[in-house]
C-alpha cells in the first residue's frame, strides 16, 4: 500500500505526493543557503509524517522545542556522557519512541561527539529493535564535513563514521536519513552519494550549483536556474518523489521555529550620551549573587576562624598564655604561610595538610585552633587565595557567604579570582587556577571556570585577542584582561647581517 504525504503545489498547480514507504528505502539530500526555506522544508515532512513512522531529530539550534511538544516527542538532552546516550538511543528504538536530540549549547565538537554517539547506538541496537524510523539531521554539514576544520580528528572521525554508517548501511536495520545542508561542497560526497532523492533549493555559487545539477542529472546550461528559486521553492527528483525533475512550492506548517525569519523593526530612540551609559557602565547587567545551599553566615564563619571553644582544649599548660588574641590569629597565619611555602602542598590530600597544621599549633600551644577540621577548610582556601581572617568589608563577606556553597576543593579557587577581581588585578592563568585546585593540568583550570560561570557564580569573557576577563557575580568586581596562558613568548627577531647594514 502506497502511504503519501503531501509536500506542496508544482509550478502546474498539482500536489507533489511523497511515497513515505519508498523513502525509508532510498533516503533524502535538501540542500539550500541559508533563507531558502530549508528547515521549513524539513518541519513539514517531519510534521506530516509524525503519525505514520518513528521519528528522531538531530537539532543542532533548539529549533523543534514546539514541534516535540505538539506532537508529542521526547526531548533528549544531550548534555550526557556516551554511555548514556547510547543506551537511551537502544531504549528509544525498543519502545519505538519519536525523540528530538537537542545540542544547542554546546560546541561544534561537543556536538559532534554526541550525535555520534546517539546515531551509533540507533545504529547498533538489537536486530528485533530494527522498526522503520525516520532519522532527519540538520545542518548536516556539521557532523560530515567535507574536510577538517577546527575540531579534533577524533570528533570529527566519530561523527563522519556515524553518518556514514547512518546513510550507507542503515536501510537493512531499518533506518532512512533525511539531512539537510547549506552547501553540499561542504558535505562529505560518500554521504551525499547515497540519497537517491533530492530537493534542491536556491543556491548561488557555482560550484554547488553545478553539483546540484550533477546529482539531479541536468545539463550545466541548467543550473542557473537555482539562483532563481525562491524562499520555500524546491526542485524534487526521486523515487519516492518524481521520476523527473520537477519545482515544487512547500506547502505550511503547522509549528514555528524559535529564531523565524529576520524582520525589520523600529530602533530604540536615545541620545548618544545616554547609550554610552548603557553600554560602558556595568550596572543592571552585572549577575545576581548565587544563593548558598548551606544556611552559614559569614560572620560567623569569620569569627569561626578566629577563635574556638576554650574546652576544646587538647594540652594543658601551668603557665598562663599571656597572648592577646590578635598575636595568636598571626601566628596563626604564620603557620598557613609556612605551610603553602612547600610548592608540593597545592598537591598534597588536605587531611596531610590538616595534620601538619595540627602539629604547628601543639607546638606553639595553640591547639584551640586545630580541632574545628571544617573551619580549617575554610580557612585553608582563604590562604590559597592570600587573604586573612580578618574580613570586615560588606562586599568581601558576601562572596565568602557565596563560596561555602561551592565544593570546598574549589572554594580557594573562586576567592583566589575575586581577589584579583576586587584589586583590579589580572585574571590568574589556567596553570594557577589548577595549582590552587590542587592539580598539574592547566586544562582543570579551564574547567573550574567553566564549571562557575555555569552555576553564576562569575561571568567570563573573552576578546578577540584570546585574552579573558572574569566579573564576580553579585559584586561587579572586574580582573583586568589577561591571556590563559600567561605572558605570551616575544618572537625573536631574526639577527640583521653586517653587509646589510652596510647597503
């Protein structure tokens, strides 16, 4: 039984009918630039089919967010490990579920790697699992590039193999690509090669126009005619489409993308005065301070610090300490201060740390500020960070009251920052950060970053240099821009020849 679905009007006025069961078999290429009407193309096959077959959509934009709610799809996050999606892939083809994989937010190669990983698990699922299922990928082009760009080979490998194995082998285990793509120059030709239907939208360069005309077996003479179509209208040549080429007007849809097409609207009326007030004064923009889990206060966390409870007491002594407590927070610090000197304690377990510190304090007859092993955390990350104890100022106390509810390993870290923040001071670099956190690898401190500015604690940026400014959420402290890497080598200049300097 032939189960159609209709795409649109021909140039004649006659529906173009898609044979759906003859898609599953033989596959679908759209190639179109940007504004051609490319996604809206595919949202209409997706929405008329959405009944008939088991569907799974790459969106690389978060563009499907109210197709999947309309009709009922399940939103995959793909911020998960391989593993995960993998095994949510092989569940989706076992219960038969119409899933919507969305990577927006994260990069090129991240998504690579997890489209790949999903696709491998569709693709590798048990032979009962291999139902008929609809597998459209947008912006193909960026999970099967022609050649290499900024990814690693390793991202780029694993998606290219995905899709590959997604187009070429994966009719037997029941599986149809649809993909799109801007420029099919972009697109690796072993996955283009094996569509056997096409919709060719507007296009303008040559050599994706001659391309197009190849695939649809038209005379080059013809291919001028691809700069002429219009916004939605598309050339179909195909089994399941037409047996000739023939243009096709897309038909509506049902459900909107959430970027839409670009319009025009009024600009906002102000002076030239008030503007450079909004754009170079941070006010409004600056984050709010991220609400602690734990209900401490930082005075009490502060005073915590200074002093403890006189009954914790682990030695006696018979004679009287005369010390005022002001000599005892400095030897205190003075203790802190020879401890982190040793370039091995970034790297050294706390509880070592914590001995150590404990042993001090015996032997200077201070025990009473060895037993608190949580103050002593607190304590320890405000001397990674160089600061003392003795904080008073509004806006220093509450980044403190902020920082317990970081994991203690990083709480040094985010104070190291807001220190260099509140002085104006460079932003420390990768190796630093990972120094303070206790590892040997600058990339963990990249990481750290990430891991807070996530959680809106600090807000980083970057310019075009590559150097990075961080603001302290809540605060508006602002280091100073500086390179991840530090100081970047000068390039020596090559020595200028006696006999040059003679000419």
């Amino acid at each position: 039984m032939r189960v159609g679905i209709e795409l649109g009007k021909t140039s004649s006025g006659e529906p173009l009918q898609m044979d759906l069961e003859e898609l599953l078999s033989t596959r679908l290429l759209v190639q179109g630039n940007s504004g051609s009407g490319k996604s809206h193309l595919l949202r209409r096959i997706l929405e008329q089919s959405a009944g008939l077959v088991q569907q799974a959509i790459i969106d690389p934009e978060g563009d499907f967010g109210a197709f999947a709610e309309r009709y009922g799809h399940v939103v995959v996050d793909a911020a998960r490990s391989a593993g995960d999606l993998q095994r949510i892939a092989q569940r989706i083809r076992k219960h038969r579920a119409s899933v919507v994989l969305d990577l927006e937010g994260l990069d090129a190669q991240d998504q690579m790697l997890c489209a790949a990983s999903f696709l491998n698990g569709l693709f590798d699922a048990d032979r009962d699992c291999w139902f008929p299922m609809l597998i459209a990928v947008d912006e193909a082009q960026l999970f099967a590039p022609a050649v290499g760009g900024e990814t690693s080979d390793e991202a780029r490998k694993a998606s290219l193999g995905a899709m590959t194995n997604l187009m070429c082998r994966g009719r037997k285990r029941g599986l149809a690509g649809i993909i799109a793509t801007q420029r099919l120059a972009k697109l690796a030709k072993n996955v283009a090669a094996e569509a056997s239907n096409f919709l060719m939208g507007r296009t303008f360069l040559d050599i994706d126009m001659a391309r197009a005309a190849d695939l649809l077996g038209m005379e080059r003479r013809q291919a001028e005619a691809f700069r002429d179509l219009v916004s939605g209208q598309f050339v179909a040549l195909g089994p399941a489409l037409s047996r000739r080429p023939v243009e096709v007007r897309i038909a509506g849809v049902e459900t909107k993308s959430r970027s839409g097409r670009p319009s025009l609207m009024p600009l906002p009326e102000a002076d030239a005065e008030d503007l450079n007030d909004l754009i170079f004064d941070a006010g409004e923009d600056i984050p709010p301070m991220p609400q602690p889990v734990r209900k401490a206060h930082a005075p009490d966390v502060v005073q915590r610090l200074v002093t403890q409870q006189p009954h914790l007491l682990l030695v006696d002594s018979s004679e009287p300490d005369t010390r005022s407590e002001t000599e005892k927070q400095s030897e205190v610090d003075a203790i802190f201060a020879e401890i982190l000197a040793d370039p091995d304690a970034a790297f050294r377990p706390v509880p070592l740390i914590y001995q150590e510190f404990v042993y001090h304090c015996r032997m200077r007859r201070l025990e009473d500020y060895g037993n608190d092993m949580a103050a002593f955390r607190r304590r320890l990350a405000l001397a990674r960070a160089g600061l003392d104890s003795g904080i008073e100022d509004p806006d220093w106390l509450r980044v403190l009251e902020a920082s317990e509810s970081l994991p203690e390993e990083m709480q040094g870290v985010y104070l190291l920052i807001a220190r260099a923040a509140s002085q104006g001071a460079d932003c420390p670099e990768d190796g630093t950060l990972a120094r303070v956190y206790g590892s040997h690898s600058p990339s963990r401190g990249r990481w750290l970053l990430t891991f807070m500015a996530e959680r809106g604690y600090i807000v980083c940026d970057t310019d075009f240099r590559g150097y990075r400014t961080v603001r302290i959420a809540g605060v508006g402290w602002r280091t100073a821009p500086s390179h991840p890497k530090g100081a970047l080598p000068v390039r020596p200049q090559r020595p200028v020849r006696a006999s040059r300097l003679a000419k």
